[in-house]
C-alpha cells in the first residue's frame, strides 16, 4: 500500500470517478433516508481494501459488488433505525424506495414492474444490475462474485423467469435471435 | 418480447438512468466525501480550507531550527567522514586523507538551507492541516445558536442558515430538512418544552463536530433520556450552509411509549384524546386536521403527568 496522503488522492479520484453510480445504485435499493449513507459506507469500505480493489474498467463493478453487501446490511438494519425516530409507536412501518425511483410510461411497463417484483430477490437483482446499471455478464460475475458462466446461467434464469411471471410467450428461436442484445451475447 | 427486450423495457422504468438527474435527495460530492473522511477517520478534509494555527511565526521558526538541525548533521557527518579512522586503510596519497575540511565546511550552508527548506515544507504542511481549530466565529455562532433555539428568537434563529441551507438527517423519513422545517422544529421544540444544548465540539475543517443534545419532559418520559446528535456543522462566511447528522442516540428508547401515552390519556383523559396524533418529536402537521400546536402542548402536558404515573 502506498503512503496514506497518496491513497487519499487516489480515494478522492475513485469517489469522483463514481460516486453517482454508486450513489444511483443506492438509490435505487433503499430508500432514500439510507442511501446516501450506504452509498458513504461503499467509499468507505474501498479505502480500507485500497490493496485489493481493482484498478480501471473493473473498479466500477468491484464498487458495486461492495455496495450490494452494504444495501443488504442496511435493508438488515432499516427497521431498527425506523423505530429510531419513530419513536412514539404506531409508525413502524418497513420504508421501501419511493416511487420516485422508476418512470412508468405505459401499461406494459408497470405489469413488467409488478412481474419483477415477484421474484426472488437475487433474480431481481441481477435483472436490475443488467437493465439498470447496464452491466456485461464479466462485470455481473464480478458484482455477484462468481465465474462468468454461473452469472451467465444465473441472468438467464432470472429472465426465463421474469417472463414467466409476466404471462408473456416465449419467442421463437428466429425472434429470439434477432434481439439487440443475445443472453450472453455481449460478454 | 424476446429477452433483450424485456431488459431494455426494464432499462426504461429507471429514473435514476444514468443520463438523467441525480436523485433529488443524493448528497452533494463535497458533503458525502466529507462523510467519507469521518468514517475513515481522516482528519484533513478538503471542501474548505483549514484555519492554521499562527501559521507564519510557527513555520518561520520550525524551519530555523529544521535548518539548524540539518547543518549541524551534515557538519558532523562530514567530520566523521573526514577524520582519519584507525581502522582507514593506509592512504595513498595525501591529498585524500587531508582534504580541508574547513573549505567543505564553508560550501555547505547555502545548499543545506536550501535542501532544509524544501524537507520542512513537505514535512510541515500536512500536520497543519490535519489540526483545524475552532474559532472563536465557530464558537460565537454556535453559541448564539443554542441560545435563539431556546429563547424561541425566530429571527434570530433563521439569519444563521445559508439561503441554500439543508440538513441531512439519514435517520429521518424527511431526510433532507430545509431552514423551514428547522424554524418549524425550534417552534415546535418551544411549545413542548424541548431545549438544546450543544455540547462536545470539535473543530473541523468545514466548522464543528458536535453533539446536540434534546432534553425535555417530554424526552425523559419517552425516551427515559435526551435525544442526542452528533453534528457535523458546515460554516462558511458566518452563515451555516450545511448540517449532516451522522449518529444519533436515543436513550433506553421504549418503541410503544407514544401508544401507551395515547391509550393512557384516552383511558383518563378522553376529551383530549382525539386532539393528539401519532408525532415524532419536533415534529407535527395538520394533516388529520388536527391542530398540530395544541396537539403538542398535550404531548408537553400529558407525557409527564403519564411518565409520573409509573408508565402504564
């Protein structure tokens, strides 16, 4: 490691570099009362594994892999910090992300909203970490902490299942096949 | 709807899609990098610049005696080196062994001051930033901060806050509270009995760290202590830009206090019953087209007369 005012500057660039990924990820996972501190404590974290963090393209997934845990052990902790300021009772009330955190442009996105949120939490996660922050599988597998090929079956089961829970067909191979992007196209 | 279709139908229900605003209540990049350092427990922050302890004197004299040090060193090194040894091998020639030493000697000074210079600056410069102080601007302002939050002094209260002013409470549903809501607050505060006091401050480099501690009837009966915050305050030019509550603490707090109160008043006190809501501390609307003033002055009233009757 190198000397403490170095890895200062070169946590200051990391943190300018993305913090409003890191931030938007949050954001979209917490409510808003404990993304900002999530989002903190991702930064955070990086420094004390400056050594391990990885340098380039790979930061971004690397943070974001350390930002999962922590929005995992904020969701742990957000009814214990509800009762904090709830304090006279009767409030306690699980806080989810506002509604503010998606855009509903017709009916068809709201009935894939409601489908998405049906499934299991690690399928919706890695459908968001694909649609939202617009990762390749290598970067998923980095973010999920496997091979490329678990998170390559992993994104596909999840999407298999999305559309089972949205009632839509399955296309043909020819349609599949035209897609922008192939399951496991764009690795 | 192939696969990829449905992942970018997906993509467009994002809000927070990267080529779109940041989420209105994110952190600015100074204020979460300033949470950042505390929570590694860096001392240098970088969003303002540090009030350095008579600075010019100080440096002035530590390079004096840096510089001082360092011919002294170099001096002594080069008469350790110049003084034959007994164990030297045997000289070959004398113009070796018997270099002068008081020529050497003459030569040193301007490149050891120089050299001595240059060290000391970068020697010196972090350990003055890393030691704001707090000023007496910081202590005043404080000061008279607690002072018109307890007398009720509105006017008073609101010329310390910035006209972009916002705090961050991250363990509030309304996380992002304007100068309003702290006036509404202090108003609030007033009329149930609660009053500040600030305590245990730090100097750092946007203003202070301190806790502000709530206390009150009303706080002893629910909470069996004061509320306590730890503040980092954001001062600049004599108006406070910013507030971040990065910890807060409660006492022994008793989750179902505010439901026992109710039921107690409604048990023994049924016409004031209707008139009280739900509220946190600080914190109370009209919402139920109550009267949220004369529902706080019965939260004042009645949490003590409850908290005297043993909490039941």
């Amino acid at each position: 490691m190198g000397d403490n005012s170095t890895n200062k500057a070169l946590l200051r660039q990391v943190f300018e570099e993305n913090y409003e990924a890191i931030s938007r990820y949050c954001h979209r996972r917490l409510p808003r009362a404990d993304a900002n501190d999530a989002t903190a404590q991702v930064f955070a974290v990086a420094w004390r594994r400056f050594d391990s963090m990885p340098s380039g393209e790979q930061t971004l997934p690397w943070l974001y892999g350390v930002a999962r845990n922590e929005v995992r052990t904020s969701r742990r902790s957000t009814r214990r910090l509800t009762n904090l300021r709830t304090k006279l009772g009767g409030q306690a009330t699980y806080p989810e992300p506002g509604p503010e955190t998606v855009v509903i442009r017709n009916s068809e996105q709201e009935h894939l909203l409601k489908a998405l949120a049906t499934l299991r939490p690690d399928d919706q996660e890695i459908l968001r970490l694909r649609a939202y922050e617009h990762l390749t599988l290598p970067e998923v597998a980095e973010v999920l902490d496997c091979s490329v090929e678990a998170a390559k079956k992993r994104a596909s089961r999840a999407t298999h299942r999305l559309r089972q829970a949205t009632g839509w067909s399955a296309p043909t191979d020819a349609a599949q096949a035209s897609g922008a992007i192939q399951e496991g196209g764009d690795v | 709807m192939n696969d990829s279709q449905i992942l970018e139908q997906l993509s467009l229900t994002d809000a927070y899609a990267p080529d779109m605003d940041m989420p209105e209540s994110a952190w600015s990049h100074d204020v979460a990098f300033a949470e950042v350092e505390r929570r590694i427990g860096g001392q240098t922050q970088t969003t303002s610049a540090p009030v350095h302890p008579t600075p010019t004197r100080l440096r002035g004299w530590l390079i004096a005696a840096a510089a001082f040090a360092v011919v002294i060193v170099v001096i002594g090194a080069t008469m350790l080196f110049a003084r034959p040894s007994d164990n030297t091998p045997p000289v070959t020639t004398p113009s070796t062994t018997q270099a002068p030493p008081p020529t050497t000697t003459e030569a040193l000074p301007p490149t050891t001051v120089a050299a001595a210079e240059e060290a000391i600056v970068t020697t010196i410069a972090p350990i003055v930033e890393a030691e704001p102080v707090m000023t007496d601007e910081v202590v005043a302002l404080l000061d008279n901060y607690q002072t018109a939050f307890n007398t009720g002094d509105e006017a008073a209260f609101t010329s310390f806050f910035a006209a972009d002013f916002w705090r961050a409470d991250p363990s509030s549903v309304e996380w992002r509270q304007s100068a309003e809501y702290m006036l509404h607050m202090m108003t609030n505060s007033r009329i149930q009995g609660t009053t500040l006091s600030i305590e245990n401050c730090t100097p750092t480099a946007e203003g202070a760290r301190c806790e502000f501690v709530y206390d009150g009837a009303v706080e002893q009966g629910l909470y069996y202590g004061p509320i306590r915050d730890t503040v980092i305050t954001f001062i600049d030019g004599g108006e406070v830009t910013h507030m971040l509550i990065t910890e807060w603490e409660t006492g022994d707090l008793q989750e179902r206090s505010g439901q026992k109160v109710l039921d107690w008043v409604e048990e023994n006190f049924p016409e004031d019953r209707p008139k009280m809501q739900i509220i946190a501390i600080g914190v109370v609307n009209d919402q139920n087209g109550l009267d949220p003033i004369e529902a706080l002055e019965l939260w004042g009233k009645y949490v003590p007369l409850w908290t005297e009757a043993g909490r039941p």
